[in-house]
DNA sequence: TCAGAAATGATAGATATCAATCAAAATATA
DNA sequence: TATATTTTGATTGATATCTATCATTTCTGA
C-alpha cells in the first residue's frame, strides 16, 4: 500500500466515524504502530484531523481555535446575553460586533428572523446555517486569536451599511469612556457605531476598571449598557450620570 | 456549580471543538480529575459523547455546517487538491473560492506561509487558526448553503487586490465555457479573475459536458486546468485546444 | 546497477492515563 | 438536629501510550 494511500484511509475512516483508536488503526490497515503514529503525526501537522492520546479524531468545520478559550465569567455573560437577545425584535437589522458575550447573543437569534451583519467568524459560522436570518459578512484582515476580520476593508464594507442597533463588546471600562486591546479593532468598531441608530454595549463585571491600550469612545457614546448584577452600584450609576440607560439582571 | 451544569458545559466544549482532553476540562471547569472523569464515564455511559483515552470526543453527526458527507466524487476531488495545492509555493498570494476541491485545498496549505483571500466560511474557519497563514475574508451576503459571500460588496472588496493565482471550482463545464449555478456568485468570480494573474481551475470528471444556469467565461479565458485521471481524454484535448494547460494524475 | 534517501518495524525508558479505593465534604432525609 | 446518602477529591498500583532511537527494508535517481 502506497504511503498516500494509507493516510487516506486513515483520513476516512476518522472522517466517518469521527474518532479511532491507534490500536483499530494497525489492525484495520496492518501496518505497523510506529507507522500510523508517523501517519497520525503528518496528518495533525497539516491540519486534516486531530491526534488525541491513544488515537485521532476528526476535525470538522467547526469553530475550532476561538471559542470557549477564555470562560471568565462565562454564566455572567451567557445572563447577559439572554436579556441582550431579547430586546431584538423580528426584522430588525443588527450589527453583531465579535466576541465572547455577542457570540452568545447570537445563539438566542437562531431562532428569530433578522438581518445580521457581523465581523466575526464565529458568529458567521453559527448563523450561516439558518435560512432565517439574512447574514451579511464584514470581510478584512482576520485577527486570528478571535476571528474576527478588521482594518480598511471592514471599515469600508461598513460604510455602506445602516441598522437599527449595534451590539458591541468591549474589552475595557473606565470613567474615561470603552477600551479595546487592538487599534485596528477600534477603527473598525468606531465605524460600527457610526452605522447603527443605538448602540447597545454588553459588559460583564470583570470589566470594570480595566482600560486597554485603545480607547475606543467616551461612556456617553453608548445608548444601553446591559450588565450583570455584579457590577458595583458606583460604575452603574456613574454610567447612568452620563446619559447612558443600564439594563441590569432582574 | 452543580452537577447537570457541569455535564452540560463538558458537552457543550466537546460538540464544539469535537474533541477535549481530560486535562482541559479540569482546567476549564475547575473541578478534580476524577469527578471529570466520572462525568465523562456517565455521559459516555448514555451514549451523548464518546469516551476516550485521555478526553472525550463529540458523538453523532458531524453537522458541522456546510460540509456535505456525501459529497460526489470525493476521491477524487482529494487527490486533485493535493496537486493544486503543491504548485503553491511559499511566499504566494492567492485567492480560494469557495467549494468542497478548493476547501481540501486549504487543508494541504495549512503549513506554509502564505497570504489566502478567500470568500469562503468554511476555508476562513480551516484557516483563521494558523498564524503563518495571512488570511483575508471577502464579505458580503452570505449564501446559507455553501457558506461563501456573494454579491456587489463582496466585488467591491475583491477590486482593491491583486494576486498571483486563484483557485476555481465550478459548478459545470462544456463546449460553451465554465459554468455556475448562481448568478451572484458567477459576478463574484468575475472579479475574481481580475484580481489574479494565473486563473487555476479544479474540476473532477464529473463536471464534463454539464451546465449550469450562469454562465461564467470560456474556456480560453483559464490558464490551467486540474483534473483527476477519469475526465475523458477528448475534454482534455478540447481545453488544451483553447491554449490552456491541463495538469492531470501521474 | 549501485549509492543515498526515505520509510518502516521493533524496542525500551519515560510519561500519562486508568480503575479502584477511601476519607472528607456536601446534600438530603427523618 | 442528627443520620444516611451522595458527591467529591486525593492517592496508588496497574496498564497503555508516547518519544526517541536504531537496524532493516524499500524506494529513488544517477
């Protein structure tokens, strides 16, 4: 049997049945341990299926690398994002910004019928699939710790569009207004908010107090601010003297 | 945390990402070895994921979006993509339609470096992860079947670049030229071909003598042709009549 | 045909995972 | 409140897998 032919039918078989163990594999294909672990290493290599201890498994075309890296907060956000998705009526237009908490948000649209633009993968990928919703991608440099594209060409294909609301995510509050850790990120979230009628920003405590190495607007920039109920009254009130309704958990 | 929120969220990171290693899910959840490993043993146990050694992998069909199990032509379409993708040298700029060949493409690119602009979901997601790989997204309207952008912003993005090869399926090949099914995505393409100065195009045998609703360009208008080794000779001797090369199997 | 390169199979020590067990903590029940 | 039950976390010896190495075989190109 050809080399090729061997890692094929290895590509096949964890295609189909999504895992294998090592052992199934010399005893299905005869060839030697050493040799499918060399397979096995190729194969993880060049990025066609995943090697797991003791064997490999199939890599679909899921969302892979991003999600779920970071679960600070996570049931926070999942609470947030719960009320966030609620306010969205059936055929509105939004602008889903990336991140953790909007990805969240996403997953309670699937249901509804919408337009949805957005800048991140992720997002994309999970809306894609439903016929309901009409998704408009934002392409550009894609940032490949988060997926989500930024830079000239996303502010470009911004330009030309207008929704009701903007859910954005953030990666910094302080009284001197929303951080984000990447100046290409912000050029492209400022031209976000300037094609949405309000803007809606979703932050969980843990980023109160933080600022980051881009600032992005001032806290009155912002139309909402929706929370979760362990945000110290002090930011909430401080958000709400500038202008800026809160949405805080029930 | 209790217990069904736990399993829950072990099932959640395992259908996302397909597979999990005992050792991530300790860190995740924050809980010892062996209560993850009860849990898994349970979850196992009534058949919502598959143990394995090591961690767990996501069970059931790879729904993963858009990727068709039964796709024709598999084989072949494999094995013509890793032609392709082997005149793709380091350093290159190159654009990736969307389809099942370009896709298995992607695959065999994962390891070099390169600049890919691609208009497809699928490929991004294959890509985004790979930090030697610079990946620009083409936007637009996102077609729900195959997951690629379409339409005026996508052309809009496509006209600021320019680069050495583009990659192109098809949906059918006559006498009368390359064919696709959709209006919008045949306008895409179009520009793709502006964008790029060596048009590369994949097609398994079962392409030949089928058209399809739009039409795209005719057949001089291809440098190259790659092709399996079941495509007739006398499409070959018809595409290498209009001056184009046709790289077929060994 | 021959030499060099690549692929293969076997081995062994190091390392990680597993199942089983038990005590402590949390929870439920009387 | 006290007791029983369940859940959890830590430990341990047994077992499986991994990496690295090396001799052998197969393939490749002059």
């Amino acid at each position: 049997m050809l080399v090729d032919e061997r890692r094929q039918k290895i590509l096949n078989i964890t295609e189909n049945r999504g895992y294998v163990s090592l052992q199934e594999l010399v005893t299905e294909i005869d060839a030697s341990e050493s040799t499918i672990r060399r397979d096995l290493e190729q194969l993880d290599g060049s990025g066609q299926i995943r090697r797991t201890r003791g064997g490999a498994s199939y890599i679909g075309e899921s969302l892979m690398g991003f999600e779920d890296r970071s679960t600070q907060n996570m049931e926070a956000k999942r609470r947030i994002a719960k009320m966030t998705a609620d306010l969205i009526e059936p055929g509105e237009g939004v602008i889903l910004d990336g991140g953790t908490t909007t990805l969240e948000v996403a997953r309670h649209l699937v249901n509804k019928s919408l337009m949805v633009v957005t800048n991140s993968l992720p997002i994309a990928n999970l809306l894609a699939s439903h016929s309901n919703i009409e998704l408009i991608l934002i392409g550009g440099y894609v940032y490949p710790k988060t997926g989500v594209s930024l830079g000239p060409v996303a502010v470009d294909a911004l330009r030309s569009i207008n929704v009701r609301r903007l859910v954005m995510s953030v990666g910094g509050i302080t009284e001197k207004g929303l951080f984000n850790s990447n100046t290409l990120l912000v050029e492209t979230e400022k031209q976000m908010m300037n094609s949405a009628d309000e803007i809606i920003v979703v932050a969980d405590h843990g980023k109160f107090g933080h600022s980051a190495l881009a600032h992005l607007c001032p806290l009155d920039r912002m139309d909402l601010m929706i929370v979760d109920r362990d945000v110290p009254e002090s930011w909430k009130s401080l958000v709400r003297e500038q202008g800026v309704a809160v949405l805080e958990e029930e």
